[in-house]
C-alpha cells in the first residue's frame, strides 16, 4: 500500500520536509517512488511549502492514503 508523507531532511536544528509517495513498510527517509513537495517550517521571507497539486491529486485517485500532517497541509493549501 501507498502512503503521502513526510521525509526528513535538513541539518540539526534546521528540519527540512520533503512530501513522498513511499511503500508503507519503507523507512520514511528511504528511497520514494516520487516527491510531491516540500515543507520548510523555519523558512523566514522564503518559501515555506510548495506542493505539486495535479501530481498529489493523481496519487490520491490512485489510492495513496496521506499521513495526518499531510492531509492538514493538504486542506491548508487547497489540494483538496
């Protein structure tokens, strides 16, 4: 089964998120089968979330079910 969640990335102290499509029993920092965004939570005038909507819409019809983070960031940003 497919799940939309959340990858770690970043230095110590300074967290970066990518959005992945992954197999539910991979690690969540290992290999994704494609990345729909990020998620920069210390981001100051920059960007703080990009998400491609057309490819997390097509997951979600395909039967990805998203973590309970993502599917906040989801509603926040109109995907869906």
């Amino acid at each position: 089964m497919l799940s939309i969640r959340l990858a770690r990335n970043g230095a110590k102290k300074r967290p970066f998120y990518h959005i992945v499509v992954s197999e539910n029993d991979r690690i969540p920092t290992g290999q994704a089968v494609e990345v729909l965004g990020f998620v920069n939570p210390i981001a100051g005038a920059g960007e703080a979330v990009r998400i491609d909507v057309e490819k997390a819409k097509s997951w979600l019809q395909k039967g990805a079910q998203p973590s309970k983070t993502v599917l906040d960031l989801f509603k926040k940003n109109q995907v869906i």
